[in-house]
C-alpha cells in the first residue's frame, strides 16, 4: 500500500511539474521568439602570421588548424595542435582569416590533463597591430567600445566554445595558466552575415575600380545585421546620417531590403520630435533624404504613407527653423563629418545646402502623398534659403552640399573640390564629393578621385573600407595584414583622430561605401527616373575606361547593360530590361 501511494504521489508531482513548466517551453512562446535575419557559417584561418618565441619547443603541429574541420570533438586523439606553457614560456598564435569577417571564434578542444578548463586570452583585431596590442595601450587607444575583442575565457575539456561578436580579421591565442597543455582540434570563425545575392554588379576595364565597387559592397553587406550598422567593431548603432551611402549601396547592389525601412523606423520611433535623430540637427535631413531615394528605388507608397504624419511634423520644424536673413538657424548637434566638425562656418554652409536638399526631397515626398500644402511650403522655403549663401570656409564638405543644392553653381564647387586632389576628402562626405563632381560633369576627376583616394586602403591590405583615411598617412606606412616592420609607421594604430584614434578606429564603416553607388550611377550610368524604378536613365560616363558593364537590381528584376567604347571614341550601349522597367537612353 505504501508504494502504491508513493507511486501514485510521484506521478502526480511529474504533471504538477509538467504543468509549471516555464512560458519558453510554451509552443506559443516560441513561436513569439526574436528571430534574426543572419546565417553562419564556420571558416578556418588561412595562414598563421605569428608564434611567439618559444614556439619550437611550445607549439606543435598548428598547421594542423589551417583544414577545414567539422565542428565537432571526438576522440581519436589525431590531428591535433598542441599550445604547452612551461619554464620555457606560454605559447601565443595569430590566425588570419583572410578577410575582414563579423562574428566570434569557435574553438574545438580536445583531453586536456587533469580534465579541467583550461584559461586562454583572446585578442580579435582588424588588423594584425590590432590583434597583437593591449586595452592598457592608451598610446593606440586600443578598446573594447562596443564590442568585446580583447578578453579570458576558459575553454572546455573535450568540448566547443563559440564566444565573440566582434568585427574582426586577425585574432591572436595566448595561454594564461602556468604549466598547461591546450590541446586544440579546430579553430574557426564564425562568420554571421545575411546570405542575400549580390544582384548588382560591375565591372570595367580598370581592376582598382573593379575592386573598390566590390570592396564598398562588401562593407556594407557586413553592417546588414539585425539592423543597418555603421561599424561592425565599433559603432554597432543605427546612426540615420552614416545610413545614406549604405543605402544608396544597398539599391544598388543588394535592391530592396528590410534592414533598411526597419532601421529607419527605429530611428524615427525612438526620436520623438522636436528632437533630432542620433541628437544631430543634419540626421534628421538625412531621414528624409533616404526615405526620397529608397522611395524612388522601390516605390512603395504604402511604407511611405505610415511616414507621413512624422515627416510633415518634421519638415514644418524645418521651416520654422529658418530666421528673417533667409538662414538655417538649426539648434542641437551641428555635425557634417568628423574632418570638418572644427569648421564652423562650413558646418553653416554644409547644414543650408543640406536643408535646401532637405526641403526639395520632401516636397516630392509630400506631392507622392497627396499633400500639395507642405509641398508648397517646402518650395517656398528652398527659394527664401538660396538668397543665402553662406562661405564654405575652405571646407571640401560643405563645397560639396552647395554645388548638389544649387545654392552655388556645380563648376564652383567642383573648383573647391579639386584643390589638392583628394587631400581633405573624407570617407563619408567623400560620396558627396565625387557626386558634386559628377553633377559638375568632372567624371574623369571623380573616377580619378576613386583611384587615388579609396585605392591606397585597398593597396595598404584593406578588405573593407575604413572609418576615415588621409592620404598623408600613406609614407611609410605598413600594410594592416602585417606585423609593423621596424622603422614604419603603423597605419592603424599611429593615426586617426576625433573618435576613432588609434585602434578605436573601425576598418570597416559602411559611411565609406560611396564609390559603389556611385560608379553604378555615373559610370554604369543608371538614374532612376520614376518612383519603384519604372523609368531608368542610362546614360554612361567612361572617362579613360574601355569598357563598362553591370547589372542594376529593381522590383520587376535586373536591368543588364554593356557599354564599350569603339574606336572613334564613342560608345556602343546594351541594355536588357525586364518588364515593367522603360529604358531612357541619355545624350
């Protein structure tokens, strides 16, 4: 009788706890879960660029790591890297990976004596100065500023650890407890990524181009987490003004994506106005001028109908924020770029061109949502700012922003962009830049600008496109997929300024992108004409290029187009457009 009941008192609490399980288990819960957008994918290093000094006699067999694995320990006890600490040291390794990668670390170990945990250091770096620095090296401003790349964990006995997100190139291992034996089977990056197509494209007689259109593609691809990124190291946030040449990336490599819109309306949610996204009074303009493009790319009203309450609120504040002398007169964050932020009669100049184009592509959005009254009001505001021209002050910035807004004529801003070639450019207003350049007809000079200032970070070992760059650091500079020979300056670490000095510095920012976005449209020659891209403009711009072709993706499918220069110097074009899509020829 005992049993029975105690049998019976065990059945009944396994239902009462059944029924008490946690709300996670629930199918309903689950289904509610955060899901994101993101795969990885497990990559092995491709080279070992540094052992530290007692490696002959403290590390065995780590060629052993460069194979493919499969993520899995066992235990045959082959194929093994063993890192050993004794009187003679603790063993250290750098790993490449190859390319500029966002995601952490998995680490396969194998039977560790004692069968204990065993404590190593991990150091992720974008470069190899970075990887091989410390986060007490104030001197290069080495961090952990959003992201953690520089730590101690424990690694398990006959076991996976998967730890880090981060961006990264380079990642350096080094052994913590005296007296150890790390037995290592695979070591692998976990790449996280939107697997998305590449359905944009480009190629032309020049291979520099070639590689900076894929480079800045390929940076921006790398931000396309969760949300639109500028950094994948540091600035892991959603900063709205950063977002416009990878957006103008994004259409024209990727066509539409859901990072974008949702990136947008987190920006707008979480800034109730009168206050201004990301605290910076230009931010808020760069919302508008994003949601005008990707409204031309994609053309769907429905989107830009939920934000018409919030942008007709905004542009009104706009306006009211011109004084009697025809002047923006903006309170808050006043904020261009970085290199120009000391500049404050340029930022001045920058912050009305940026209001006149502000204000243009709000009336267009205005007029596609059926509300000529703050159209008007927007053009009648663009009139009043152009009796206002204020001085650029010598910034190439703000040259820029008056030649696109037509506040100064296109040769006049070009002329203030050439001096010193592409000294004073910068990486995000650089775009800019090249697009006064065009807009002036410069192609040559844009396509030259490219060269000489987005090349040198690929000739320096770049993979993606940085934060900000000067030509001034290149003499004697190293590469940063190298340890810093002795007597050269270490173009990551001994340069930057502003927020990103040293090794805070991000080598890969979507903000420098913009020569993707721009060769598609200059050079490929594609402008979209009408809203969802239903009439395209194409009209090529060659320079000294041979040949010139690529593929422009739109919501009815891929436009392809060829364009090669014959022998009496003009072009010969192809285009095949889907349907849905009328190809305008231009002069």
């Amino acid at each position: 009788m005992k049993r029975l009941i105690f049998f019976i008192l065990i059945i009944n609490l396994a239902i009462t706890a059944k029924a008490q399980l946690p709300p996670v288990f629930s199918s309903s819960r689950v289904a509610q879960a955060r899901t994101e957008a993101t795969v990885r994918r497990y990559l092995p290093p491709v080279k070992i660029l540094w052992k530290s000094a007692n490696a002959v006699t403290n590390i065995v067999n780590a060629e052993q790591l460069l194979k493919p694995g499969i993520g899995q320990a066992d235990l045959s006890g082959k194929n093994l890297c063993l890192l050993n600490s004794n009187d003679k040291g603790k063993a250290g390794i750098l790993f490449d990976f190859g390319k500029e990668l966002h995601g952490g670390l998995q680490i396969i170990t194998d039977q560790s004596k004692g069968g204990k945990p065993i404590m190593i250091r991990l150091r992720f770096g974008e470069s190899v100065a970075e990887a091989m620095s410390d986060v007490a090296d104030t001197a290069h401003d080495a961090t952990n500023d959003h992201a953690m790349r520089d730590f101690i964990v424990s690694v398990p006995w006959l076991g996976k650890l998967e730890v880090g997100n981060t961006g990264f190139r380079f990642v350096r291992i080094d052994l913590v407890d005296d007296n150890v034996q790390l037995k290592l089977k695979e070591v692998n990056a976990i790449f996280v990524f939107r697997d998305i197509p590449y359905l944009g494209s480009f190629k032309c007689s020049d291979t520099v181009l070639n590689k900076v259109w894929m480079t800045g593609a390929y940076t921006v691809h790398l931000n396309m987490q969760d949300y639109l990124w500028d950094g994948i190291k540091r600035d892991r946030l959603v900063w709205v003004g950063d977002m416009h040449p990878e957006t103008s990336t994004i259409a024209a490599v990727f066509g539409y994506n859901d990072v974008v819109p949702k990136s947008l309306d987190l920006a707008r949610d979480i800034t109730p106005l009168p206050q201004y996204m990301n605290g910076m009074v230009s931010y808020s303009m760069w919302w508008v001028i994003i949601q005008h493009d990707w409204y031309m790319h994609n053309g769907n009203l429905n989107y830009l109908k939920q934000q018409k309450s919030y942008l007709i609120r905004l542009l009104n504040q706009y306006i009211a924020n011109i004084d009697d002398n025809n002047s923006e007169m903006l309170k808050g964050g006043r904020f261009l770029d970085w290199p120009s932020s000391k500049n404050v009669e340029g930022i001045h100049a920058g912050l009305q061109a940026m209001l006149v184009m502000t204000l243009n592509a709000g009336s267009e959005l205005c007029k596609a949502l059926n509300d000529p009254v703050t159209a008007k009001k927007c053009e009648a505001a663009v009139a009043r700012l152009k009796k206002n021209v204020p001085d650029a002050n010598g910034a190439k910035q703000a040259s820029a922003l008056l030649g696109l807004s037509g506040l100064i004529s296109p040769e006049k801003a070009n002329e203030a962009l050439s001096v010193g070639g592409v000294h004073n450019f910068s990486t995000f207003f650089g775009y800019y830049m090249l697009q006064a350049k065009a807009k002036a007809g410069d192609y040559q000079g844009g396509i030259d600008a490219i060269r000489n200032y987005w090349g040198p970070m690929l000739d320096l070992g770049a993979t993606t496109f940085w934060e900000d760059f000067n030509i001034d650091w290149i003499p004697n500079a190293s590469r940063i997929d190298e340890l810093v020979p002795p007597g050269k300056k270490d173009i990551h670490g001994d340069f930057g300024g502003y927020c990103y000095k040293g090794f805070r510095h991000s080598l890969s920012h979507g903000w420098s992108s913009g020569p993707t976005p721009w060769l598609t449209e200059h050079v490929l020659g594609v402008t979209v004409v009408a809203p969802g891209c239903k009439v395209i403009k194409i009209e090529p711009h060659l320079g000294d290029l041979k040949f010139a072709e690529g593929t422009f993706p739109t919501p009815y499918g891929i436009v392809k187009i060829k364009h090669v220069k014959l022998a009496n110097g003009k072009v010969k074009t192809t285009v095949s457009a889907p349907a849905g899509v009328k190809i305008i020829k231009g002069a």
